[in-house]
C-alpha cells in the first residue's frame, strides 16, 4: 500500500494557496516549488519561457535522478498559474475540504497538481524506491492559452510520456480533449444620430444580435460546445452604433463538428449582415463583416492500451484503487504535449467548481492521486 504524509501534502498545499500567482506573475510560487522539489532531492532549472509570454518567471523542470538503470523517464506536470479573482487567497479548512472565503478562486486548480507532485517525490526518496528517472515540469501561463506548455523547451525534458494533473475527480484518468476554435467577429453599419437622422443610420449592434439570435449556442452535442463570450460596440446612446466586436470559441473532440459548428456561426453573421443595409442620399450602404477563427490548441486523444494509460490504472488497482479512462470538455497543457510528441494523459486532483469562487478542494482525493503516482513509479520501474 503506497503512503502519503497526509498532513505535509496539506500543509504545502495552504502554503503554495496563500501565495498569489495569476497567469505571469508566479515568480514567488515557483520560488517556494523550486525548495521543495530541491528538498525532495530534485535539482532544478527554469527555462526562458518567461521572456517569450512577457512573465516574471519561466517553467519550472526539475529531475529527480534513477536509483534504477534502464527505465524511461517519467513527466509529471502540473500549471503554476491561477485564474482571477485569485489574489489574496484566504484557504479555509473543513475537515477534508478546503474552500476559500468566498471572495476567490482557491487555486486547486492547479496547486493541487503541484503539492501532490512534491509530496510524490518526497515520498519515492523516504521510501528508497528503486525508480527510473522522474522529470517534473511546473507550467506558467496555462490559464491564458497553455502558452507555458507551448513554449516549454524540450530539450530540457528527458521524459515522452507521463501525466498531467489537471482534472477534478483522481478516479478519471482523462485521454480525450477537445480542439478549440477561438472566433472574432466584427460586423460594421454605419454611424448616424440617433434622434435627428436615425433613417442615415445602420445598426452594427442590431445585426450582430440577429446573427446571435439565430445561432446554436452551449451544449451542441455530447462532444461539442460553443459560446459567445465578449461582447464590445457602441460609443452612446444618442449614436446609431457603426461597429460592434462579438469574441467566443466553439470545442469539440470531433475536428468535422468542430469545424461544422464554426462554420455555422459564420453562416450566421454573413445572413444578418447580407440583409442589412440603408440607403443614404441615393447611395446604398451594405453592414459589413470581418471574422477570424483562430486555432486555440489542438484536441487530445490519448489510446487506452497505451503504457502510460494502462500502468496509471494497473497502479491504482494494486492499491485497491480504481481508475478509468475518461474524456473531457477543457483543455490543458496535456493537449500540447501530445501535440508536441509526448503521450500525456491527465489524472484528476480533487478541484472541484473551478474557476468560480466557490472552488474546493477534496484533500482525501488529493492524496489519492499521489498514492496512485507513487505506485505507479514503482511499477514503470519493474517493467
Ligand atoms: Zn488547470
């Protein structure tokens, strides 16, 4: 039965919690990281991601050293970055749950991953483990587009396969992910006052709303999504709005949905604006429409008889656990590592209602995961 210290990996958990870390600015986290893992008997680097996002520290690697010859590396990950409102973090204790005060973000996401990651390496050091070689990488700036992953300079990583921990319940071991389209809308009418000529007005507000109130937006399927997020036009209330900018996304874990359900949205906005226009003095003015679909990061799919996938659930089996394989609606840094070559799958921490200020953490599943971890380093290295 492999062990964690219950009351350290908490510990370390309210201590790396209380300290601020929004998306370039998780010098200081990475700081107090950087002494556990060395305390753990890592040696540690930082890379030069931090000039490349324009942040105060780049991505943490560290190399934990095989005490056993011959066995792959291992990548264990977790992000060092939080979503606002997650300045000021007050951590409250409830017996195994810890919430915030109310008025933040706790950070589970993603210092769960971080706490639970040391606590493993603690642990294969007290233990006398014999182990392959264990890379652990601490992302920045996953919260704003997984730029940290992006930019992580893989030279400095020896391990190909391995996990992330970025996910809530540690009984799920997500393989699947999907790709996401981030989408820029801007429709353009024509200005005009609003009480004296409106008739010499076209209402880029009014168009984009008939766009979006034709449009399927939320759950478009099991594997699909999209939304409309951002919203920005208009100079005042006394002038015939002539440009009005709508910002959203659209995911799914099938790329022909995805790209149906983009072309979908655009479908809506080209309809809107082909029927909107105004004649002025003789002249007939056209609303307009400019769009962009950017790729914002690729889906994931991870096999299920891959090594890692099946050690992860052989590990936790030994130590009376059970984890299955699970898909997802979010995107991690485990999408890019895929996509960069690496096989990464993401098992799950504890986080629960993340990104809201009503995020808790579940300290009994946190140290789940970090059981499962530590039999699973045992057991890559009998292979
Ligand atoms: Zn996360």
């Amino acid at each position: 039965m492999a062990a964690v210290n219950h009351e350290r990996l908490k510990q370390l958990f309210l201590d790396i919690a209380r300290i601020d870390s929004l998306s370039r600015c998780e010098r200081d986290v990475a700081m107090r990281l950087k002494h556990e893992l060395e305390s753990a008997g890592a040696s540690c680097r930082f890379d030069d991601t931090a000039e490349k996002v324009r942040g105060n520290v780049g991505n943490l690697i560290a190399h934990l050293e095989a005490t056993r010859e011959g066995v792959a590396p291992l990548l264990l990950c977790a992000h060092m970055d939080t979503v606002a409102p997650g300045e000021g973090v007050k951590p409250v204790v409830e017996g195994d749950i810890v919430r915030t005060d109310g008025t933040t973000v706790l950070g589970g996401d993603d210092k769960s991953g971080c706490a639970l990651i040391c606590e493993v390496l603690h642990q294969v050091r007290e233990l006398g483990l014999a182990h392959g070689p264990v890379d652990v990488v601490f992302t920045v700036c996953e919260e704003i587009g997984l730029l940290g992953a992006r930019h992580l300079d893989l030279n400095l990583v020896r391990a190909r396969e391995g996990l992330v921990y970025d996910s809530d319940s540690p009984r799920h071991l997500v393989v699947s992910a999907p790709s996401a389209q981030g989408l820029r809308f801007t429709v353009r009418g024509l200005e005009a006052h609003a009480g004296m000529v409106p008739e010499r007005g076209l209402s880029a507000i009014k168009v984009a709303a008939e766009a979006i109130a034709a449009m399927r937006l939320g759950r478009i399927d099991d594997e699909t999504t999209a939304n409309l997020g951002v919203i920005r036009g208009g100079r005042a209330g006394n002038i015939i709005p002539n440009e009005v900018t709508v910002n959203g996304e659209a995911r799914s874990r099938d790329g022909r949905k995805l790209a149906a359900q983009v072309q979908h949205m655009v479908r809506c906005f080209e309809d809107a604006v082909a029927q909107a226009a105004v004649t002025v003095d003789g002249n007939r003015v056209q609303a307009r429409l400019e769009y962009r679909a950017v790729p914002a990061y690729a889906g994931m799919k991870v096999a299920e008889d891959a090594p890692i996938v099946r050690k992860v659930i052989e590990a936790a089996r030994r130590i009376g656990r059970e984890v299955v394989t699970a898909a997802t609606g979010g995107g991690c840094d485990a999408n890019i590592f895929n996509h960069r070559g690496l096989v990464v799958a993401n098992l799950g921490t504890g986080m629960h209602d993340i990104h809201t200020v009503r995020e808790w953490l579940d300290l009994r599943e946190m140290a789940a995961a970090a059981e499962v971890t530590v039999e699973l380093i045992k057991l890559h290295a009998e292979a």
